[in-house]
C-alpha cells in the first residue's frame, strides 16, 4: 500500500520517537503530552497527536503549538461531558477521544463539535489479527464506515 500513511501509537520517549521514524512513521500519537515528547517528535520529523487528559495538559500541548490532540482517556477521564466543557475555555482546539469509545458510544462523541473523528480498538479486537480473522475485521470496517457523515 504505497499511499498509506504509517504512524506509530503509544509513543512516550525520544527513543520510541527515534524508531518510530527509523521504522517509516510519519506521525506519532502519545497518551500524554510533555514538552520532551513534543520536542522529540519535532527532532525525529514526526507529526504528533499528543495525549492529554486535563487542561494543564491541554495548556502545554498549545504553548508548543498543538490544537489537534488526543483525549485519552476518554471515557474514563470524563467522556463527553468533559470535552463539552473544554469546548469553552478551549474553543480553538480540537479532539481526537480514545479509550473505552465503542461503536455505540462514537455517535455522541461525534456529534460534538470540537472532535474531528474517535479512534477506537473495536476494528481489530485484541487476537482477531493473529487468528486471521479478516471477515470479522471487514463487517467491522463496515460498520465503522457508518460513522461517517
């Protein structure tokens, strides 16, 4: 697939940075945003979506230039009532929520207006992959495709 785009989550130090790159990455997504991990992916030529969960976190992610970024964890920091509230204070950033959205709960994040998309493991369910399950993995596909607007 010579037009995918390869990123690499859970992305927490320069050295994971580093091989992110090495490895092809072209963006990086960690769970929570520190000014290293913001520095480090700059240095490795990373794009990130930085992780954040509280508003210090949100604060700093935008002191060094980052308004897209991903909520983590979602659904158990808060769900949609938090990004609801982050939405005033905050209006100019916009939110990527993972951990604990499912299909059922992606529509109501969604439907805010400061999430440009969720992110989600039920596409590919942990042991799906390794039991070559690709029908499962393509009715799931299919169901997420219903997400779009």
């Amino acid at each position: 697939m010579p037009e995918a785009v390869v990123g690499a989550g859970t992305v927490r130090s320069k050295a994971d940075a580093q091989a992110a790159a090495h490895a092809g990455a072209r963006f990086a997504v960690s769970p929570g945003y520190t000014h290293a991990i913001g520095q480090a992916c700059r240095d490795a030529g990373l794009a990130l979506l930085p992780g954040v969960a509280t508003g210090g976190e949100i604060m700093a992610a935008c002191e060094d230039g980052f308004t897209q970024l991903k909520f983590f964890p979602a659904v158990q920091a808060g769900g949609v009532a938090m990004l609801r509230a982050w939405g005033g204070p905050f209006f100019d950033v916009s939110f990527c929520p993972t951990g604990g959205i499912t299909l059922q709960n992606a529509p109501d994040f969604l439907a805010l207006s400061n999430v440009v998309c969720v992110g989600g493991s039920w596409l590919v369910p942990s042991g799906t992959a390794e039991q070559g399950d690709w029908g499962r993995v393509t009715r799931l596909a299919s169901e997420t495709q219903k997400l779009r607007k």
